[in-house]
C-alpha cells in the first residue's frame, strides 16, 4: 500500500482557520487549537446575535412610534391597539420609518386611526 503524506491538506485548513482569526488578539490569530476555539465561539455569538439583532430593532422602532405618538396626545399601546381593531395593517418597521423620516405623514395616519 502506498504512503500518504497528509501535509497539504492539514496546512490548507490551518491556513484557513488563521485566515478566519486575522485581527484576533493574542495567540488566537496564531495558534491553531486557539483559532479553532475562537471560531466557534464566534460562531456562537453570530448566530445569536442575529437573531438578538431583531428584538433590539423592534424595541428601537417601538421607541420612534411612541415618541412620535406621544407628540400626537396618544400613546403606544393605545395608537396600536386602535390601528388592530380598525383593521390598520402597517407593521412596525414601515411605522418607524414614517415617524423618523417622515413625521408629516406620521402623524396624519394617527389623526386618521385616532
């Protein structure tokens, strides 16, 4: 049986990992085992955090509505609530945009639902 030399692979996925780890501090942008472990904790904290990514934005658009509303002689809860039972299907993220960008336009769909 001939011999199998494993030098191109190994290096090929060591470089690979050190390439992943670039600009990591210490010997985790240096050291093999170190840039393993590193790589999967990022790993870890990037598929958590997209998805911690969404409930902080929708927290930030809940804060635009709401000042916007408030300007308005309304609250948050009450301004949904009404936009739900009148049927009013703007989502968050479109709300939050008129109420930053557009605050004209905000407050005539809060005349309009009030």
């Amino acid at each position: 049986m001939s011999r199998v030399k494993r030098g191109v692979i190994k290096n090929k996925r060591r470089r690979n990992v050190l390439k992943a780890t670039k600009g990591m501090r210490f010997g985790r942008s240096t050291k093999e085992a170190a840039a393993n472990e590193a790589l999967v904790h990022a790993g870890k904290y990037a598929f958590a955090h997209r998805k911690m990514k969404k409930r902080v934005n929708r927290g930030l658009w809940q804060v635009k509505i709401a000042a916007v509303a408030k300007a308005n002689g309304t609250s948050f809860s009450k301004l949904m609530g009404t936009m739900t039972k009148k049927g009013i299907t703007i989502d968050r993220k479109s709300l939050a945009y008129l109420a930053e960008h557009k605050p004209e336009t905000m407050t005539r769909v809060i005349k309009q639902v009030a």
